[in-house]
C-alpha cells in the first residue's frame, strides 16, 4: 500500500536519528524507480542531473519546472524524497519563504537552501543574510506541518571559496537558524569531515561523493556522517554512457552497447505495478 506524505516524512526523519545511509540522486522518474527496487531508503534529486535531462545548464532551470519535477518524483515512489531546493529561488527571505512553501506541497520530505548567490564577483550571502534566509524557510516548514527536514548547504567548495573555517561558521549558523541538517559540498578528507561533524553536533551531516572514491560507507559512518548522497554523479555515469555509445557510432562502431542493460531486464524493471 503506498505510503502517505506524512508516512514519509516521519521515515526520512527517522533515518537521521542514527546510522549512515546512502542517498543517491536520481534525475527522473525511471531513475527514481530503478533505485527503488534497489532497497535504498530514500532519494533525493539532483539540480544538475535534472537540468542535463531537459537539456539545460546546472542551475538554469525555471522554479516551477523544478517544482512539477518535485512532485513527479513524489508521486512516483513509495521513497522520501529530499529535494535540491538550489538557493531556494529568490533572494529575500520573504521570496525564499514563498519558494519554500511551493516545495512543501510537492510532498518533500526534505528541502535543502544553498548559499550561493549566482554572482561570480560574489558566489555566496554574506553569513547574516543566508541565516535569515534559513530562518524564512524553517519558518514556512514550521507554518506548514513542520514535518519536512530542512538542509543547509555552504557552498563555500562550489563556489571559489574553499576556506573550510568559513564554511563551518556558516553551517554553524544554518543550524542555529533552523536547520535540521548541514550540508558543506566539496569537502573531501578525513580531517575536513571530522571538523564539519565535530562543528555542528548533535545535528546529522550530509557528505557529498560525487566521483571515484577510496571511502567506504563504513569509512565516512566512522567520522561521524550520518548520511552521503550523490549529486549529479549517477546522472554524469549515465551521460558517459551515451556519450561513449554516439561517439562510437559517428566512427562506425558499435562497441559502445556492450555494457548496454538488456532491454527485458529494463521492462521488467518498469512494469505496471499491481
């Protein structure tokens, strides 16, 4: 029986209690399904991979598009749902709290708010504005059911501004705004994470893998994490697929489908549920 929106969030939350979970990044709803059937926990969505499927640039997406793409998700699975919310789209706190309460009726389980800015000449929020803009969306949860986790992000990695102190005062301060989780993308040693987790305890902490890695989920689990997705990894996996097959194919060759997953496989995967 397919669980209610409010059975989702409770389980979302309940996975943050303890443990460390994968939280892969599907892009669309048959991404989604295939990582159901995998026994995976929970899903979120991918701002990048989700751009790339609609032949769009990271971050260049409309609001409402995101928000049909949200619900799609939602609706197509039995998994909580996290959504890359970007940097919330809007500016103020007032257009962020609008935003927000768009995303919480999609049936989010989860919501994460960048810091970024979109501003090369100034990639992120001065630390005071990104606060109140945290506290805007902790205040639309809360005004609407205050069942949905709320993530904030510093991109300080992402954005040209690698300074790991800053960072952590930044995440530092999410927290003390509202967020139920933190989230710093980019960083990548031991010591890095350990900092981060050590810096806002008892709050769980997401950690970005976004490329080969020599970590474990036992390793990052051992640190601290509670929780690692993947970000625009899968779809990047997928892409290189294709990329490699039609590349192949404007040389005359055909090599490129020998990894292709068989198509019975693929329909089995996909048929109408009962």
């Amino acid at each position: 029986m397919p669980r209610t929106v409010a059975e989702k969030r409770s389980a979302f939350r309940a996975l943050h209690d303890s443990g460390c979970f994968v939280l892969p990044n599907p892009w669309d709803i048959g991404s989604a399904r295939y990582l159901e059937t995998l026994g995976f926990k929970a899903i979120a969505t991918t701002s990048s991979g989700f751009a790339w499927s609609k032949g769009h640039a990271d971050n260049t997406v409309e609001r409402d598009a995101v928000l049909a793409h949200l619900k799609e998700l939602v609706d197509a699975t039995d998994l909580p749902v996290n959504a890359d919310f970007e940097s919330g789209f809007g500016k103020t706190p007032q257009e962020i709290a609008a935003s927000v309460k768009l995303a919480l009726a999609t049936g989010v389980a989860g919501l994460s708010i960048e810091d970024s800015t979109g501003d090369e000449s100034a990639p992120l929020f001065a630390i005071d504005v990104a606060a109140e803009r945290m506290k805007a969306a902790r205040r639309a949860i809360d005004e609407n059911g205050g069942d949905t986790l709320l993530i904030g992000r510093a991109e300080n990695f992402f954005a040209g501004k690698p300074d790991l102190d800053d960072a952590i005062a930044r995440l530092k301060a999410y927290a003390e705004a509202g967020a139920d989780c933190l989230y710093a993308p980019g960083i990548k040693t031991r010591e890095q994470i350990a900092a981060v987790v050590a810096a806002v305890a008892p709050k769980p902490v997401n950690l970005l893998i976004g490329s080969a890695s020599d970590f474990t989920l036992a390793d990052v689990a051992a640190l601290g994490v509670r929780r690692v997705s993947v970000g625009g990894a899968l779809a990047r996996a997928a892409w290189g697929g294709v990329m490699r097959a039609a590349e192949g194919l404007v040389e005359g060759r055909f090599d490129g489908f020998a990894d292709a997953a068989p198509g019975d496989k693929l329909n089995g995967i996909f048929k109408p549920r009962a």
